[in-house]
C-alpha cells in the first residue's frame, strides 16, 4: 500500500510540476518594477480554436464582442495587479508596447473542484517592446494558461483574460 500511495504521489506532482502557464523566453520583468505606461496590441489573426478552426469561425457573429470584451478585462487585470506600470489600450507617449499573439483557445467543463463550472485555455505569445530604444525588453510564452470559472461560457473566458492579464502583471 506504501508504494501505490508513494507511486500515486510522485505522479501527481510530475503532472502538476509539468502543468504550462506562462514562461519567460527571452529579456527580462524588471520593467515592471519601473513607473511607466505600457500600450497593448492584441493580434487575432492566427488564433485557432481547439487547433482547429479558426477563432473567428467558431464566435461566428460574437466574435467581435468577444474580442472587445476580453481584451478589456485583460487590460483591466494587468492594471488591478500592477503597482507601477499602466496598461491601455491607445497611448501614443507609452513607455512600452505589449504584443499579444493569441495561437489557441480552448474551453473545458472542470468537475473536479469544489464549485465546478466552465474555464478556458489561451496559448499566445507576448512581446514587450522599449518604445524609446526599439528593443525587446521581455518575450513570454504562454502554454496552456487556465483560467476562469463560471456556469457561463461568456463569462469564464472574459474571467480567464482578466487572469491572463493578472497573471503577467505580477510574473
């Protein structure tokens, strides 16, 4: 019994150690440290659904409020987490630009908590660029980032963009 618990332990810490969320490639978060303002682009163009179809198709006529809404509450969950830099949407005099590349969008109904409900996965690639000096002051790879929960479709991916940007506020 001691080896099937020890065999059953060891594995769940190997899923759990090896669990993706966001990855720092390239540069480093020190910017963050800084006072300073930062604008985001978020680019849509490749970002598949379940690494199928594209995003585009699968919100049919949603996809625009989609789009809107959760890069609002992205932005908006970098700004409640951030104690020094600003995040918009348009700032043509910002310190920063932040690149968003959406690749994937995936959803799951979790049953395996204690309030059970829909959530969301992004895979994307973001890009932090010094607007003084051209240069890439940090690149992040995000893999498999879960976020999220909610009965409603809708609102658990909007909560998993506010994560999402939570998340890289504080990275």
């Amino acid at each position: 019994m001691k080896k099937f618990s020890l065999t059953l332990f060891m594995t769940l810490f190997a899923l759990l150690a090896s669990a993706s969320d966001i990855k720092v490639t390239q540069g480093k978060t020190s910017y963050l440290k800084s006072e300073g303002t930062m604008t985001v682009v978020f680019n849509w163009d490749n970002a598949k659904w379940d690494r199928g179809s594209s995003v585009k198709d699968e919100w049919a006529e949603q996809f625009e409020s989609y789009k809107q809404e959760g890069e609002q509450f992205f932005i908006d969950g970098f700004n409640k987490s951030s104690k020094n830099v600003n995040l918009s949407a348009e700032n043509s005099t910002a310190d920063y630009t932040m690149n968003v590349e959406f690749t994937n969008f995936d959803k799951f109904y979790s049953v395996m908590s204690l309030v059970p409900g829909h959530k969301h996965k992004v895979w994307a690639n973001i890009t932090v660029t010094d607007n003084k000096t051209g240069e890439t002051v940090c690149t992040y790879k995000v893999t498999e980032f879960e976020g999220g929960r909610d009965f409603s479709l809708f609102d658990s991916y909007t909560e998993m963009m506010r994560d999402l940007g939570s998340k890289l506020a504080k990275k």
